[in-house]
C-alpha cells in the first residue's frame, strides 16, 4: 500500500482539511473550523486519505476531527494505534493527568481500549511503535504510571505506509507570490486574508502568501501588508523582547498598547479571531503563528 494511491479529488481534500482554509482562499468558511475539517474527514474514502490526514493535521486544531478519523467505516488499526502514540498522555494514571490533557487521554483511552476489543475496521497499514517512534518508546515502555495493554506496543497487520509528502498538496494551494497587491486600493479593491486589530480597531491589514504545515507542530502564516503606515508605529513592539528599548519614548508606546486593550489577528475568511503569540516582520512581509481562538474583542466576565 502507498500514499501514492491517493487521487486528485482526495489530495485537494487533504489540502482543504490540513490547511485549515478553503482551497480557494477568497470562498467563505461555511461552518465553524472544527465542523468544517470534521465534515471534509466524513467524505474521505479510504484508509491512505486517513492517515495521511491523521499525519499532517495539526494537534492545535483540536480533537474533534480525529474522532471523526477514528469512527470512520474506512479507518485502520494502523492510523488508530499511531493517533494514540501521539497523544503522549496514555500512560499516565487517571488521577495524575491535568485538566488541560484530561481531552486527549479520553481520546487516547478510547483508542486503547477498541484496539483490545477488536480493533477498527482497516487492518492493511502496519504501524510499529518501537521503529515508528522509536524517540519515545523506551520512556513510555520502561516508565508507564499505569498498566498497558500490550496491543499498544505491538505492531498492526498490513504494510508500512511511507510518510505522507505533503508538498503533494501544493497544487491546490495559493503559491509564494502568486497574489497580486491590489492595483487600485482607492477603488475598492481589497484582498485582505487577515487583519491585525489592537483593541477593535485596525493597525495592519494582510495578503497571505503561503500556509506552511511543517513535520512540528506549528503553523506558520506568511503574508504582505497592504498598508503597512500604521504597523510601523509598533513594529518595534513585536521584535523580540531583548531587544526592547529602555527609552521613553518605548514606554508611552507600552502604555499605549496597554491602554488600548491587545493584539489579536483575524482572519477575515472566517471573521476568527486569534491571540498572537508571535509576529515577525521584515519590510512588507510578515509571518505569524495563530494562537487559541479567541472572542474578540473580550467579553466582560463580570456580571
């Protein structure tokens, strides 16, 4: 078996689910992003389309699509057994793991416990974890807090899967440099993919140049400023902090930023908004990490 069994139609779906966004950028997100990915997972059609999509999909985008992989009809032992693995939780005891992985253990106690039953409904892609994450595998099989099946340690039946090329999905992405700045601003027209906003109102608005899903686990945005006239008030702000003036005038910008509220990035496709962990700029370029959604700007928590 070989990824390369993978057809156009289910490699613009990949494009679509693992990149978080349409594949034609300037179509409007119809559902929440979680809903979205879920339903792109429903309509794929065979194991290879799971695991490749179980491979790249960023852990950041939450769990919900990975349910939705588990409980498909076409979904393989193989993939299940990797998604565990990856949760890096499951050997933990149930009274030592903390709220904020208590998600992903349910998940991976959920994966563990099918496999022992019988396992999914696939059993054609092999994933051994001693060679496949062979990084982990002495730390979690000498130094589990609780007792592991063995299922968990053995490898599944089938054939390996080579890694997943995800520069296979570049076809249906919006290439470096392929979008034009807008001709006539004045005139109306506006390709803003994201806006930065500090406290409600607009300090940057942004074409995207690329969405890069590297082997980690983040995602960097890479974009061009339409107007970069007032960001350049605060580019200082998003250097990196050692580099942060001790000046006077650095300090009014601090209280500035201070009294208007804080940085979010929107995402003008799904009108989301994200903290923003991170910004780096060069001239007109700008690349970012999207953080955790956010309701922007905050509600009130005092009732």
């Amino acid at each position: 078996m070989s990824t390369a069994e993978v057809s156009s139609e289910q490699l613009e779906r990949l494009a679509r689910a693992i990149y978080g966004a349409p594949a034609d950028a300037s179509a409007p997100a119809a559902v929440p992003e979680a809903g979205r990915v879920s339903g792109l997972v429903r309509e794929m059609q065979s194991a290879v389309e799971l695991q490749a999509f179980a491979e790249l999909f960023n852990w950041e985008g939450g769990l919900a699509p990975r349910y939705e992989v588990l409980r498909h009809p076409a979904c393989d032992d193989g993939t299940a057994l990797m998604i565990y693995w990856d949760t890096r939780v499951f050997d933990r005891a149930a009274d030592e793991v903390p709220e904020w992985e208590r998600a992903a253990y349910e998940l991976a106690i959920a994966i563990e416990e099918r496999l022992c039953a019988g396992g999914f409904p696939g059993k054609s892609i092999r994933f051994d974890p001693k060679a496949d994450r062979h990084w982990e595998w002495d730390h979690f099989f000498a130094n589990a807090r609780r007792e592991l099946p063995s299922a968990v340690f053995e490898a599944t039946a089938g054939e390996p899967v080579p890694p997943f090329d995800p520069s296979r999905l570049n076809p249906w992405l919006t290439p470096v440099g392929s979008r034009p700045l807008p001709s006539n601003p004045e005139a109306g027209e506006d390709l803003a993919d994201w806006q930065l906003e500090l406290g409600g109102d607009v300090i940057a608005r942004m074409v995207v140049d690329q969405t890069e899903i590297p082997w980690t686990d983040s995602r960097w945005t890479y974009a061009r400023l339409l107007d970069a006239s007032q960001f350049n008030r605060f580019r200082d702000f998003f250097a990196d902090r050692e580099l942060w003036s001790d000046s006077p005038q650095f300090d009014t910008l601090l209280n500035e930023i201070k009294t208007r509220g804080e940085f979010c990035l929107r995402d003008l496709r799904t009108n989301q908004a994200y903290l923003v962990p991170r910004l780096d700029h060069e001239d007109e370029l700008v690349w970012f990490r999207p953080d955790e959604p956010i309701e922007y700007p905050r509600q009130d928590s005092n009732l």
